[in-house]
C-alpha cells in the first residue's frame, strides 16, 4: 500500500497476470478473487453453491483469518497471498496428512524456484526461512460415513509485508525481507499452484516421493525435540515420518506417533 494524495492506495491483485503464468489442468482454473471476506476457507467449507474440484478462492483480507488451533493470521491487506483451495475428488482418510504436506511442501518449492531462497519446512503445516515462518497451512475437511467428502487448503503466505507488529510463536518474515525487494504476488500464486496440481497427483500416485521431497527440507529431523499438545508435553528425537506423513518420536526405547502438536527444537 502506498499514500497518494494522502490516501492509502492497495496494490490489488492483478487475475490477467497471474492467469497468463498459471499452467494448470485444474487447479486454480475456476478462480474467486475478493477484496475482503471473514475466511476464504470457511466460505469454500460452507458455501452452497456447487463448487468445482480445484476452485482457488483469493482474498486480499481476510477478518477471521486463522492458523491452526484457532490461532489468528494477521495479514495486511494488498500485501500477501491469503488463499484456499477446495479439493473434492480423490482425497482419502489414509492421505489427508500427505496432502497437508503436499501444501507446504509446493510453497517451499516455489520459493525456491522463483527467488533462490533456502527453506525449511516444520511438522506439520509451517514453511520458514531460517528460523523464521514465511507461510502456514491450515486443511479443513469434512466426512460422511468415515469418508471425506471434500477437503479445503488454506494457505497464507508473507509476501510483500516488511514489518510485522506484536508477539508470535515464530518470528515472522517474507518473501521481500529476504529477497532484499518486492516481488510479483501473481508469479508466486501462479507458481505455487503449478506445483500444487503436481504434488497432489503425487500423493495419489507416489506418496512416498513427496515424504522424501519434505524431509528433505526438514531440518528437525534426527534432532531432539519437544512436542506439545494442549496441556501434554512430551520429549524425545524427531525419528521419521510414517506412511501416512505422521511424527514418528522416540522417547526412550519407544516409537510413538505423534498426530497433532506443536513441534519444537529442546534447547
């Protein structure tokens, strides 16, 4: 956002150019752009309407933004890339996990891609850079008789934000801090989305390649850690990931899996 005349001007997101670069069968083809919206993933999640598999809903502001456990995103409008994606066919119980994984695992891919950045990625859902959380991930689903009917990606993603104000878990950055300049919002959905469709043909065809690529850039792995969830801490080494895209931990002589938590270096 810039003032001009005194009055703050948002840069909005330009459609034509982010749909000259997006090369996709289908994700990201039906595309919903709104200024502002409580939730792009509460609307794609209780919305009537008939919504294709694929459909990206984009909002430069979101007023109940939200990371995992409830948690708020804040992002400032006409800066980042807040965004959903409505997945309908194909997602299984046994690889809801995986695509989670899938999620973080192409918003890392892209940075890499396009500005040559290192990234890591943190169980289950966090994209840094360095210590710091570049981007977050937060999958919604919903199930009938043990079968999900559909699934929704939510993805939020510092782009263009150079400062960030208040108290985190992890200290924030972006795509422009480190990149040291501003960088086009629409190449980076565009790219994001051109991996997201490959990866999540490799979670149905060679889930076990997308494990690989994650732990690949996770730099927990082999280091002992602290997990905590609600009120349970439990400590031990971040031994792998299951089939299914769990934390395998070992406390002691035992292998446990860890489904939900909040994973963390002990120091």
């Amino acid at each position: 956002m810039e003032k001009i005349n005194g009055k703050i001007s948002v840069k909005y997101f330009n459609i034509e150019e982010f749909d000259i670069k997006l090369d996709t069968e289908i994700i990201g083809r039906n595309f919903i752009y709104c200024e502002e919206i409580d939730s792009t993933n509460n609307y794609l999640m209780n919305t009537k309407e008939k919504l294709q598999h694929g459909t990206v809903m984009l909002s430069e502001f979101q007023k109940e933004g939200r990371g995992r456990r409830n948690r708020t995103w804040v992002s400032n409008k006409g800066y980042n890339l807040t965004f959903s994606t409505l997945l309908s066919k194909s997602v299984k119980f046994k690889n809801i996990n995986i695509v989670n994984l899938a999620a973080s695992l192409s918003v890392a891919q892209a940075i890499e891609n396009l500005y040559q950045l290192k990234v890591n990625l943190k169980w289950p859902n966090d994209v840094l850079i360095g210590d710091k959380k570049i981007a977050g991930i937060l999958l919604d689903s919903s199930s009938k008789s043990n079968k999900i009917e559909f699934a929704v990606i939510g993805c939020g993603i510092n782009v263009n934000q150079a400062n960030f104000s208040g108290k985190f878990d992890i200290q924030p950055t972006s795509v422009r801090k480190e990149f040291k300049k501003e960088v086009s919002r629409e190449r980076l959905l565009s790219e994001v989305l051109n991996i997201l469709e490959e990866n999540f043909e490799l979670v149905k065809k060679a889930a076990p390649k997308v494990l690989t690529d994650w732990k690949s850039r996770c730099k927990m792995l082999g280091e002992k850690v602290k997990v905590i969830d609600n009120e349970n801490t439990i400590h031990g080494v971040f031994e792998d990931l299951n089939k299914e895209g769990f934390l395998i931990l070992k406390a002691g002589d035992k292998l446990e899996t860890i489904h939900f938590g909040d994973v963390s270096l002990r120091v």
